[in-house]
C-alpha cells in the first residue's frame, strides 16, 4: 500500500497530535463541536445521543460521539467521553509517515478529555486505538499546558516540506533531488502518455 499524503487525506484523528493549540469551550453544550485544522474536519456530537441508525456518509475523520460524565460525583461534569467510529474512507494512516490502518476501515478511537486532579492547568486526552491492524489497542496520554494568556500567540505552521505528490490515485514520493520516485515496493510508474519520451 502506498503511503498517503498527509496533506490531502488526514491521518488518525489530527488531535492525537495538536499542531497549534486548541479552544474548547468547558461547559457541556449541546451543540457539534468542530475540530477544522489542516484540512481536517470532525464533528464531535457531545449530547450524549446514540450511534445513528441511517446510513452516513463515508468520511477520513470519522464520527464522533460523546458523553460529559461526573466522575467523582461532585455534581459537576469533569470528564468528556468521546468514541470517533466509521463509516471511514480509506485508505487512512495513523500519522505522516504512512503506517496504513486496516483496509477493513473498522477502527475504534475512544478518548477520555479532562483536567490533571493535581494540576488543572494541565488537560488529559487518553486516546486508545482499536484497529484490525493491531496485535491490541494502543493508547497514549496526550497532555496539554493551560496558556493563562488570555490573547495567545498561536503561529501558522507550513507544510512546504511535504515530499509526496498524488498522481490519479496513487501517491509517489519526490526525492531529494527532485525526481518522480515510488512510494512502495514494485509500484507501477504513473502513466505518461501524454508526454513525448526522449529518444537516444
């Protein structure tokens, strides 16, 4: 399978790796939330509904559904339970350097969003992977530090070192010196047909 161009279809869940930031209201709406960074849309339906029962639209990001819990029992919400599930569109990749979930496009991402009990000023997202592709569930604990600025600096970030180039439906990879090469074992140049070819 060829790697895919991070750029044009997006990993897993862009927010396993958060680019520049995120704002994140800390009340439990009722309303969609939605994460649109890089290209990468998702909805997160944070009201607690069921998964829907008609047919969607086949999307990279998936949907997502998710559960404002009162964990310790304080009367107040303080953590958010999000399950992001398909119908997917793939291929999909789990970050930019193109380790392929599995073709079955059946993954499973469960989150846990809250704040550290010890240190509110740092937020946890606990998210676990559940992909055919895996010998198990994968999880990781992404931690975030509270910026007390209320007018944060939150820089562009460019992609100008991207070297993969989608050619109809299959990606290649440029190479240093700038030339056409494959993305994988034994991958079929693109068709040149319409190029004159230089005789010797």
């Amino acid at each position: 399978m060829a790697p895919i161009d991070p750029e044009r279809k997006p990993p897993v869940r862009r927010s396993i790796r958060d680019y520049v930031g995120n704002s994140h209201p800390a009340t439990p709406p009722k309303d969609p939330l939605l994460d649109d960074l890089v290209r990468d849309s998702q909805q997160r339906f944070r009201n607690g509904d069921d998964w829907p029962t008609k047919e969607m639209e086949p999307t990279y990001s998936g949907y997502s559904i998710g559960r404002w819990i009162d964990e310790d029992g304080d009367g107040k919400y303080d953590v958010l339970e999000v399950e992001t599930r398909g119908p997917f569109k793939g291929p999909r990749v789990y970050d930019g350097s193109g380790l392929p979930l599995h073709y079955d496009n059946q993954s499973i991402f469960k989150e846990r969003i809250y704040l550290d009990k010890a240190n509110p000023n740092i937020l946890h997202n606990e998210i676990t992977v559940i992909d055919h592709a895996l010998t198990r569930p994968w999880t990781v604990d992404k931690q975030y530090l509270r910026n007390p600025d209320p007018l944060p600096d939150w820089p562009e970030d460019s992609c100008d070192g991207n070297a993969h180039v989608e050619v109809g439906t299959e990606n290649y990879f440029i190479s240093g010196d700038g030339l056409l090469m494959p993305a994988r074992k034994d991958q079929a140049p693109p068709d040149l047909r319409y190029f004159q070819q230089k005789r010797e």
